[in-house]
C-alpha cells in the first residue's frame, strides 16, 4: 500500500527501495533492543539493562544498528541500488 502510494504520486523505484531500506533498518533497530537488552542483563552489564536501555539504548544502540541494517539491506538483491 505504501509502495502504491509513493508510485502513485511520483516516486521513482529508487525512492521506493530507499524508504524500504531506511524503514526495515529503523524497525529492526528498535526491535533489536530486545535482544540486547536480555543479553546485557545476562551478563550483568547494567547500563544496557532494563533500566539502563531507556537511556543508552535510545542514543547509542539504535544509530548505530541502524545504520548497519541499512548497510546490510542495501546489498539485498530487491533493494540494490541500479
């Protein structure tokens, strides 16, 4: 539906797969502090724990995952840029 949208209203396919990549990497970023957040508790680092990742995980783990999911996406075969 979005896709359509964009199409719609002028985007090209590169806009397409730009807003793809930047919307998966921004997604898994923030589901991605699940994980991190159970793994740190686990080895008992507290400024990545539960109460430490509302603080920590906001500004430093989600930059920076994002911006490696981003990179990882951008050599999928559907979201390549021509």
């Amino acid at each position: 539906m979005i896709i359509a949208l964009i199409v719609a209203i002028g985007g090209t396919l590169r806009k397409v797969r730009l807003i793809a990549r930047v919307g998966g990497a921004v997604i898994v970023a923030f589901l991605g502090l699940i994980p991190i957040e159970k793994a740190a508790e686990f080895m008992n680092y507290p400024a990545l724990g539960s109460h430490g990742m509302g603080e920590v995980g906001y500004f430093v783990v989600v930059p920076i995952t994002s911006v490696i999911v981003y990179f990882v996406l951008k050599q999928a075969p559907g979201l390549r840029e021509s």
